[in-house]
C-alpha cells in the first residue's frame, strides 16, 4: 500500500473523529463556547454552542478540496513545484499537508470542548508542535521548488 493511500486513509478518520466527537459532545455543551484563543492559548472571543460545527465543516470542505486538487496536478489552482506535477507525488504531498490540519482541527475541538466544560483553561502546547509539523510539511515544498529554481537557472 502506497504511503498517500495510508495518508488518505489516516485523514479520513481523523475527519470522522472530528465529526464524532463534536457530535457526542454537543448535547452537553453549555450554552456559549470558547470560539477564539490568542497566542496564549487564553479563550478571547465566544459564541453560542452552534459555532463549534463551524470547525468540522471546515475541516470537511479542505479534505474534500485536497483530495480532488490531487486528482488534478495540472490545476491552475495548486503552486507547487513542477517535480509534484504528477499524480503520485501530489497525492503524497496534499495528504502530507492535510494530515496535520486535521490534527489542529480536531485538537482545537476537543481542547474548546474540555475548556467550555471546564477542564482546562487555555489551550495546550500541543498545538504548536502540530503547527511545527504542517510548516515542515510546507517547507519541504518550498526547498524544492527553490531548488528547481536554481536547477531551470543553471541549465539556462
């Protein structure tokens, strides 16, 4: 089995937990929860419990978009390096980029939840180690498209 596939496979649950345990824990939720968070992880901004699906069909909406932008090398709507331009390595580089969205959405999630429900006050550390990933996964694609600049300006 291919690693984009496993990586597909591996977002998609992910989505399904996100959608899961926003469903689970809606009924219980108090009336206004947190809805923003400043850098410190501090809650600065609420909103009525309906808000928090706001984060799954957000999350829905970019899975849907990375996996038909994969099927699609040549969309004028992707800026990634010529060398990702077929279907194989863009598969693997849109699932490599989603997988840590979906990690930030459903950590964002289940942390408003807990501190809507009291059980934490600010959001963890967590999420900059999942933010160190998804800019490690954009930085790989930017090294090589830099590298394939230098590349096309030496062979010129």
């Amino acid at each position: 089995m291919k690693i984009s596939s496993i990586l597909l496979i591996v977002n998609t649950l992910l989505l399904i937990a996100i959608w899961v345990f926003t469903g689970i824990k809606y009924a219980a939720l108090p009336e206004m929860v947190p809805t923003h968070f400043d850098f410190q992880g501090n809650v600065d901004g609420e909103s009525g419990k309906t808000a928090i699906w706001a984060l799954p069909c957000i999350a829905t909406f970019i899975s849907v978009l990375f996996v038909g932008l994969s099927r699609y090398p040549n969309s004028t709507l992707l800026n990634v390096p010529k060398s990702f331009r077929n279907k194989e390595t863009l598969e693997l580089y849109m699932f490599s980029l989603q997988f840590p969205v979906m990690l930030l959405f459903l950590d964002i999630i289940i942390e408003s939840v807990r501190v809507a429900e009291g059980k934490q006050t600010e959001l963890s550390n967590v999420i900059f180690f999942i933010l160190g990933l998804l800019f490690t996964v954009i930085g790989v694609g930017l090294v090589k498209s830099i590298q394939e600049r230098f590349t096309k300006k030496s062979n010129d």
